[in-house]
C-alpha cells in the first residue's frame, strides 16, 4: 500500500513552516504522498449538514490554505512526494481554469500530480462562490469530462448544459499521460458510477470500518460484474490515542503498533492507498506521531525505503 501524510492545511497550525516540515518530513521518511483537502470558505451560519459529524472541524474565522497553492510550495521543496487534493470540488472552478491548474502543477512537479474529484456539500460556499449547487452532480460530470478532452492537448470546443466554449486549447499538458490518475470521492451510487465512466479510484470518506468494507465489497462486486478488475482504493486512517480508538473506528493508535491489523485488513480487502490524518492528535505532538508510525511500518515491513 501507499501511504500518504496530511498536510497542515487548518487552523493555526496551517503555516509556511509547518507545511514544510511535514512535506520534507514525508520525503524523508519515504511516504508516497502528501494530502490537502478542498474550501475556498466556511462560511458563517451555515445550515447545511456536514456529511462526518455535526460541523466542519475547522470554524469560518480559521485559516485555511487554498489546495493548489500549497501543492505548488511542497512541489518546489520536494522531489520524489506525490502530491493530492482530496478532494477538489469540481464545481468551485471553471473547467478550463482547473484543466490549466492541474496540467501546469503536473508538468512543473515532474508529473507527481493526482487528483481526487467530489461535488461538494456546503450550500452556502456554492452561493458564496457563485456556483450552481442544485446541480452540482451534472456539473461535475461534464467539468471531468470537458479537462479530460483539454489535457489531451488538441483544440477542443464543448457543449454542454453547464459549460460550454469554443475551440480553445489547454497547453502544456500534463506530464503524465493521459493525465494525471483520477480518484472519485463519495460513497453512492453517482459516485461509483462516475468512477466506471471516467475509470477512477475510489477515494473513500469518513466511514467506520464495517461500512468501509461493506461498500468496497459492493464495489468490487461491481467491478467483477463488468468484467473489470478492481481499481485503486484509498482509506482515509485516523492516528488517534489508543484509549479513545473505538472498535469500529478507521484509525491506528498514536504508538502505531497496537492497530496495525486495521492496515492489513484493509490490504487483503484491495486497498491500494491510505491517508493518514493526524487532526484527532494535539498539533504541537503530530511530527513525533509522523516519526513513530513510518517506523513502525517499516519494522513491520509495511513500508519501504526512508
């Protein structure tokens, strides 16, 4: 499996030299990857229904770094990390904006680019932002559709009901071809069919583990009914203090060692990728976290190199 490391991407401890040390951190260590997620605003008293809990960790009055940008910074400090949002919201940008973003990171990263794609759920952003959240499913299908025409470098002109452009071209392309690997966040049907069309991962949201795995069964299901193998799957993995992992939780403890049977479980199940969030640690205590379950996985021959 891949192992990928969370950028310090919210809150006070989103700074210039934080995320330096835990992207340097995760070169050094041999992580595969390192990871942000997506907000351009929380906005003040919102109403709408976070999907992992009863508010967005992270309050409207908190920093909070745009993706991309900060991709850019950790792609000129390091020379071997890949690199991923996770995940961009497709309708936050015009796809010939995103198209040019992604292909320019790409090509200047030295093709360590991947990008995961979800269509969002804060109402209030989308009105914040001008963007069409009732039909934030169709928009997102046809922005994929119209950057995977775009990144492969020939003029393009689209037509769709929520974009459409004349014979434009997005150069350079990406410097993995066709483009960059694709990854599909969610947990319905929408989302595993968007997966099937655009021949994506999964990239799997905060679910305990039970229902992780019920859905990858059925995914892989799925796939075995079309005649298709398995694509790449990410699980996003707590490090939480032993005391308060629960039994059902999708998490290893701080000291690594104790949980390492929910890694193996979900590597007999298909999982090709884990995401390794630290936010549940206090800030001040997450490098020495970093350090100690990369040596642990390594000990126990679960990661290479570092």
């Amino acid at each position: 499996m891949r192992y990928w490391l969370q950028l310090p991407q919210a809150g006070w401890v989103a700074t210039r030299e934080n995320v330096r040390v835990y992207a340097t951190l995760a070169e050094e260590l041999g992580l595969h990857g390192v990871w942000l997620g997506d907000h351009i605003v929380i906005p003040f008293d919102y109403t709408s229904q976070y999907p992992y809990g009863s508010l967005h960790p992270v309050p409207p009055d908190r920093p909070f770094l745009e993706a991309y940008t900060t991709l850019a910074f950790v792609a000129g400090l390091t020379n071997k990390v890949r690199l991923a949002v996770t995940v961009a919201i497709a309708p936050y940008r015009h796809p010939l904006l995103h198209a040019k973003v992604v292909a320019t990171l790409d090509v200047l990263s030295g093709g360590r680019l991947e990008v995961a794609v979800g269509s969002g759920w804060l109402r209030e952003e989308f009105e914040a932002l001008g963007a069409d959240f009732p039909r934030r499913q169709k928009v997102t299908d046809e922005y994929l559709e119209a950057m995977r025409m775009l990144w492969a470098g020939e003029p393009v002109t689209f037509d769709g009901e929520t974009v459409a452009f004349a014979r434009v071209q997005c150069l350079p392309r990406p410097a993995q071809k066709p483009h960059p690997p694709l990854w599909i966040g969610g947990s319905g049907n929408r989302a595993f069919e968007r997966m099937e069309r655009f021949n994506a991962g999964w990239l799997g949201p905060d679910l305990a583990l039970s229902e992780f795995l019920e859905k990858l069964a059925a995914f892989r299901g799925r796939c075995a009914s079309l005649g298709r193998e398995l694509p790449g799957v990410s699980a996003k993995v707590w490090v939480e203090p032993a005391e308060q992992r629960a039994g059902d939780s999708l998490s290893i403890s701080h000291s690594g060692g104790a949980n390492l049977s929910v890694l193996a479980k979900l590597a007999e199940d298909g999982v090709s990728d884990i995401r390794v969030d630290l936010s549940r640690l206090p800030s001040g205590e997450r490098p020495q976290h970093i350090l100690g379950v990369s040596r642990t996985l390594r000990k126990e021959g679960l990661l290479d190199g570092g």
